[in-house]
C-alpha cells in the first residue's frame, strides 16, 4: 500500500441539489417538462447539468495556466476514438453515484440514459484509442496540455454486415450536436493550399513568399478533458475545414444554383470523414490535406497563444511549448513551423532549425514498411509547394553536415537515410522526415521500441545515440475498469483504498486474495453477472443465442491480416470439424467473439470478415455439434461496445506475428478486467507475461528471432499445408461451398493468400496456437487455477496506467511539470 490519502473525488452537492439542475436544464435549456421528455432529453438534461462543473473547470485549468506561463505540450494526433463522455466525466468529477440516485428517484436508471449518447467515433482503433487514454492522464496529473486533431463530421464509418459483407455506412455522431463541445471561432486559423512560391529579393537579401491558390478556414471546436478528481480540465481542440467564402451571390444569381456551393462543399470535404479511401491520386491527395489542414491550423494556433503572451520574441518559443507528433499523420507540422519561423517570423534557418529539432517529438507505433508513411513527391509539390522546397532543404543539410559527416562518401547509407526516396518515382519518407526533425522518437512497448532501433532506423540510431526511447504504451483504469466494470470495482474497494483509479499499483493488495476461496467465487460471480449481461447483448445484436457458462474466447481489433483473424478463424473451423468427426469431443463450450472493421479499401481484411460470417452462419445453426461452439462477429465494434465487452472477456486473443504489433492496448484492458491473454511474444504481450507472470499467460508461436530465420531460410508456407491433415482440410474447405452452399470458391481468397503467400505466416504457428488452445480449454475447466490466474492478472496490470505512460513522456520526453489549477 502507498500510504497515499484517496484521492477519489468528493461531490459539493446533493442528490437533491442534482435533481434540481437537471430538471432546471429539462425545462430551461430544453424547453421541455418531466412529463413529456425523452431519454435524450433527460441525458442533455444531466450534460448541461455537469457542463456547470466541467466548463468551469475548463476557464480554471486556463487561467491557472496563463498566468503562470507555463510550459505546454500540444499532442498532435489525426484519431482520438473518445468513445461517450458522459459516465466517464461523471466518473472523474466523482458524481456518478449521486447522478444514478437522482435519475432513479426521477424514475430513471441512468444507464439506460447513458445509452442515447452517441459515440465520439474520432478515431479507428488503438492509435485514436491511445491517444483518448492519454490525454485523460494528462489532465489527471495536472499537465498544461492540448490535444489536437480533426472535427470529423462522420467519424470512420458504421459497420453493418450484409449477407455476410461488410458494408460502410456513415456515422453521423454528431447529427444533432454534442453537448460536450463549444465552438471558438475567436481562434479561427486560415489555412493555405496550392499556388506558387515566389523569391524576393530585397535590402541585399532574399525571403521566400508564398501564394496559395486556395484558402480555408479552420474552425476550432473545444472538447474538455476531465482530469480524475475534477481539478484540472484541459482541452481538446478539434479544426472543422470551412470555405474561404461561403457562397458565390454572382453565380447563384446567374442560374449556378450548385456551383455557388462549390467552393464550400470542397473545403468541407477536409473534414468530413476520417480516413478516406486512398486508392486513388484523389483520395490520397485529400488525405495529405487532411493532415497539413490539422497540422497548420495546430501550429498557427500555437503560435497565436505564445505571440499574444511573448510578441515577436521567439527566445523563450522552445522552453514554453513541446509538440508530439503520434505517428507519421502530423509530420508535415515540421516543415510547417520551419515555414512559419523562417518565412514569417524572419528567423534564419539554423536558429528556426534549432528550435524545430528541440520543440517536436515522435512516436512511431509500427514496424510495418507499408504504414510508414509516403507521398508522392510530386502530389506535395502541387499540394504544398513551399514546403516540398523547405524539406529539400533539410534533406540536403542533413545529408550534407551529418550523414556524410558521420559516413563520408557512402551513397548507400545517404540514400537510405534521405526523407527523399528516388527508387519507384520520388517519395517522400514521413518517418525519416519524424525522426530528423524530432529531439525524442519512442517506440510503445519494449521489444518495439528495441526493433525501431535494430531494424527500422539503426543508422540513425548510431547517428543521433540517445534520440531512441521507449514509452509502454498504457490504459485509463477510470474507463477501463472503475466505469466500464462497475461490479469488479465493487469489489475491488472492499480490499483496496478508494484511489486505486489513480494509483493502479494499489491493486497488488489484491495478490493475496488470489487463492482465497471466498474472493475466487466473488471475482468469478462478477465474471459470471458481465458475461449474463452480454449474453444479452450479443443476442440483441446479432440475434444469436449464447450461453454465459462458455467460454467467452474474444478478439477485438481492426481487421489486419498481421493481427491474425485467419488463424483465429482456422482453429475455430479445425474445432468444427473435430466435432463433426466426434459428436462427443471433450470441449467446454466456447463462444467465439470478433470485433473488428476493415478499411474499405483492404480486400483481404474484408473477405476475411466475409469468411467469419460464413463459418458463424454454418456453425451457430448446426445441431449436431449440441451448441459447444458459437461464433458471433459483432456489427460495428466501436468504444461503447468495448466497454460493455471486455469486462465479459475470458480470453483475450493477441495473436498478431511477433514483431508486427508495436505494443497493443485492447490487450491491457481485457487482462487488467480479468481475461487470460493468449498471445505471441509480440508488443506488450511480453511484459504483460513479465508482470503477471507467464504461469498466468499462455504464450505460443515463433518468436522474433525464430520469425527472422524462418523468413531467411525461405517460408514456404505450403509445406505446412501439406503436412498437417487437420490443417489442408479446414483450408480446402474454403475453396468448397462447404460454408456457401451453391457457391463453391467463395472463401477462395483467404485460402490461396495463406496456402501462396502467407505473408504473416498463419501456417507456420498453427499447431502451435491450437495446442494454446487446448491449455486454454484445460485451465479453464479447473475452477481455482482459472480463477487465480483471472485475479493475478489483474493485480499485476499497475505498469500499464497510462498515468505512468505520461509521466515517463513528461519526465523524459517533454521536461514538463504539473501544475494544479487554482481552487474556485
């Protein structure tokens, strides 16, 4: 135990004094009455009502700020998948139970309330997920901060599935608003695209102008970020993309009713959709703007607050401000502030050079070549041509004062190490340009952060020793546990001080309980009461019936073939079959789980959720195998349902091809709820094995190095095929209409990627995962080991707060201190 006094938040009302701002928003906010109010209704009602406290916060957490002049950090990520906002600031402002009192006296249970918020769908997966985690943590450990991203109008997409096919459709979050945002167009930025850039020549020297051929407007949308505790709120600052000029009276007036809109339709375009498909030079190019839209609109809006505090003295630019690039999306930011301190500040290169290096770092979170961003050369000429010149000239002194200074006369390490690459038409490298222009670039779990060093940038990690760090990835526990699992909370708090939501170590107090008989049956009656609660769910979703005695075997991620959905897939087809040939199979019944979305342009990922279905289909309505095997592929997995999920989990598959997966965080909330990890040695995965032990794991596949030699020796995955009898029958069942009756070769594509090409080596750890599996199925059948293991691993997941994970960027990253707002 810490000894630390709790910091649990203590409410400064009554239920009464709650129920009487809600009604008094129902009925003056809303213009509506008890009697008559929706559910909707009610939950604007109880936002406005926690608004009063939150956007107060907010005028607070500024204020305290300004007026010390703080040192800041400006996060700058293209997702923040925020999820619902409501139990989580009711959670954190410490007014969750007062408000489910009110709302039951009102004749209301507040989480059916809860249910008409919304998704903030900001983001796609663990990237947008992490970065919600992390500024939640920055506002609990009172770090002066600002997130900054894009003001999607339709998020990524909702998923529905259409005789088995995904299918797209837009996810209209904020249709009729949110309560949780305010609009600032007093920081509106203009942000300039196109054109041409002009040298002048003037008083014996040159500048560089540029002039744009298109202007738009940024206008900024202000999300507070509730702190635990409710002391410190900061902000998230979303641009939404406008038109210079609205609307052309001249045209409209001649008879162009809709070329009068043109202007406005193609600059909203920028922020209407997260991720468009780039499989076009048009989709690709709307994705550049996309992110110089945001990063522009971040840089001028930090300019704007240190020039309204310091004018034009610029020596205090780099003490004051850090700007963290989380991934590769906002690297034009570099070259943009070099722009804006060379160009219109009048700062000679080396000075604004300086500055830049000092003032940016990244994060890398893949090893994949494929995700590493790069744009055509060309597309950024025509784009951003001022730019284009600006890393030009940085790649040359790069090249010229370290690379050749380091390795003098060796081309071939200049060619590796330029942001340019000339091979396959000119490209420009975004993680090259990251790592140059960064005084910091870290890597998200160790054995990543370890590779990003020894096989993704090793020469510059010999250039620049120091510059390459690692910063584990980590959760919020208020979301991921204290609101999302209410009952384990519960009972957590019977043994633990109250504050455990902000000091996560506190749950090793746990360890002791984990063989105690009383505490085993109480954390699995917890277990039980999630999975009777998601039974539910799952049959309203998905109209299949489970039962909450399976187990509940879940992946949940997005639909990549390196996170390794197919060999899920194969075992449950291979389990299939097993029954079919034995009807009395020695198995525990077992629910199979998916969530997951594909890039609509990712053919594969989509035919693999096609063969899901299929086999989910075939399976769930086959009487011969007595129900030990469903398989339900949830529609439309999104934040929301992770939370309703996870604490239901038994098994959480984090099966990705060791090396591919930087570090993973769904892996971290489903063991941190309880959940056996069955994973590779990949990502965290490692050091959750290292931290709850590997007795409590069950690891399997190659790991690293084995996949390294596999690879060199030349992976022919046919030979696994041809080897392995169960293994080539559940494979030529794919090419049958086995699964799609009267349509043979359906499933073809999945079958022939693995059989010719496997390029994340499915068949190479098939045998290995299946007799993972069979461990699974044996600890799981005895009670007490299942049951130690559950409560282990949740006392032992304090690493992975990602208070801690902040704390590390703050102490070795950013040199940021806290700094409390003042009381009111």
């Amino acid at each position: 135990m810490s000894g630390k006094k709790s910091a649990a938040p203590k409410p400064d009302m009554t239920v009464k004094q709650f129920k009487e701002t809600v009604i008094k928003h129902l009925r003056s906010t809303l213009g509506t009455y008890e009697e008559k109010a929706s559910k909707q209704a009610w939950n604007q009602a109880i936002a406005a009502s926690v608004n009063e406290f939150i956007f107060d916060g907010v005028s607070r957490t500024r204020k305290t700020h300004a007026g010390k002049d703080a040192r800041a950090v400006h996060y700058l990520s293209l997702e923040f998948l925020m999820g619902r906002l409501m139990s989580n600031n009711l959670q954190n402002l410490g007014l969750y139970e007062l408000a489910d009192k009110a709302m039951k006296e009102l004749g209301f249970e507040l989480a059916d309330i809860l249910e008409e918020e919304p998704d903030m769908a900001l983001g796609n997966g663990g990237l947008g997920r992490l970065a919600a985690c992390f500024i939640d943590s920055m506002a609990t450990l009172a770090l002066p901060a600002i997130g900054y991203g894009i003001h999607y109008e339709h998020g990524l997409f909702r998923q529905e599935f259409f005789k088995g096919r995904q299918v797209e459709r837009p996810d209209q979050w904020r249709e009729f608003g949110s309560p949780w945002e305010i609009c600032r167009p007093e920081s509106e930025q203009v942000v300039k695209l196109y054109g041409y850039v002009e040298t002048v020549y003037e008083n014996g020297g040159s500048h560089k102008v540029w002039h744009p051929g298109r202007t738009m407007r940024a206008i900024p949308w202000d999300i507070p970020i509730v702190g635990y505790g409710g002391h410190n709120v900061n902000v998230l600052r979303l641009w939404e993309s406008r038109a210079d000029k609205f609307f052309d009276w001249d045209v409209f007036n001649s008879g162009g009713y809709v070329d009068a809109y043109t202007e406005s339709v193609q600059a909203e375009t920028v922020s209407k959709v997260l991720y468009p498909n780039d499989e076009t030079d048009a989709g690709k190019e709307l994705r550049l703007i996309q992110q110089y839209f945001f990063s522009a609109a971040s840089i001028a809006d930090v300019m704007r607050r240190f020039r309204n505090a310091h004018g034009n003295d610029f020596s205090k630019f780099t003490a004051l401000n850090a700007l963290q690039l989380n991934d590769t999306h906002p690297a034009i930011a570099i070259p943009e502030l070099m722009r804006v301190l060379v160009d219109e500040e009048g700062i000679s290169w080396a000075e604004a050079w300086k500055m830049t290096r000092e003032t940016f770092s990244y994060t890398n979170h893949t090893l994949l070549p494929e995700a590493l961003e790069k744009w055509p050369l060309r597309m950024i000429q025509h784009v951003l041509p001022r730019h284009m010149e600006i890393i030009f000239e940085i790649n040359a002194r790069f090249l010229k004062d370290e690379v050749e200074t380091k390795w003098p006369g060796n081309d071939g390490i200049k060619r590796k190490l330029s942001i340019i690459e000339e091979a396959n038409g000119q490209m420009v490298r975004m993680g090259n340009l990251s790592v140059v222009g960064s005084h910091a670039v870290n890597g998200v779990a160790q054995i990543h952060s370890d590779l990003v060093k020894k096989d993704l940038f090793p020469e510059m990690n010999e250039l620049w020793p120091g510059k390459f760090l690692n910063v584990t990835n980590g959760i919020t526990p208020r979301r991921w546990m204290k609101a999302c699992n209410p009952r384990l909370s519960t009972l957590i708090e019977k043994h633990v001080d109250a504050d455990w939501p902000r000091y996560l170590e506190k749950l090793t107090a746990l360890k002791p309980l984990a063989d105690d008989s009383k505490f085993q049956k109480e954390y699995m009656a917890v277990k039980h009461a999630n999975k009777e609660d998601f039974v539910k769910v799952i049959k309203e979703l998905t109209d299949v019936d489970v039962s909450a005695d399976a187990i509940f075997d879940v992946q949940i991620k997005r639909l990549h073939e390196y996170k390794r959905q197919h060999l899920n897939l194969l075992y449950i087809m291979a389990l299939y079959r097993r029954l079919l040939i034995n009807p009395d199979y020695d198995m525990h019944p077992r629910v199979f789980i998916f969530g997951a979305k594909a890039a609509p342009g990712y053919y594969l990922a989509k035919e693999i959720i096609f063969a899901i279905n299929k086999v989910a289909e075939k399976v769930n309505n086959d009487p011969r195998i007595k129900d030990k095997i469903k398989v339900v592929f949830l529609p439309n997995y999104r934040v929301s349902l992770a939370e309703k999920l996870i604490p239901a989990a038994d098994v959480s598959q984090q099966i990705s091809l060791a090396g591919k997966e930087a570090s993973g965080t769904g892996n971290m909330k489903l063991a941190l709820n309880g959940a056996i990890t069955l994973g590779t040695l990949d990502g965290a995965n490692i050091e959750i094995a290292e931290e709850a032990g590997e007795e409590n794991v069950v690891i399997f596949g190659m790991d690293v190095d084995e996949v390294v030699e596999t690879r060199e020796q030349g992976y022919n995955p046919g030979h696994y095929y041809q080897n392995n009898e169960e293994l080539k029958a559940v494979l030529d069942w794919l090419d049958s209409d086995f699964f799609t009756p009267g349509e043979p070769g359906l499933l073809s594509a999945v079958k022939h990627n693995l059989v010719d090409h496997d390029p994340y080596m499915v068949l190479a750890d098939y045998q290995s995962y299946s007799d993972a599996q069979s461990k699974i199925d044996a600890l799981y059948r005895d009670k007490k080991a299942w049951a130690r293991a559950a409560i282990i691993n949740t006392a032992s997941l304090a690493k992975f707060n990602s208070d801690r994970s902040i704390q590390d960027y703050a102490d070795t990253i950013w040199n940021l201190k806290p700094i409390k707002a003042a009381a009111k």
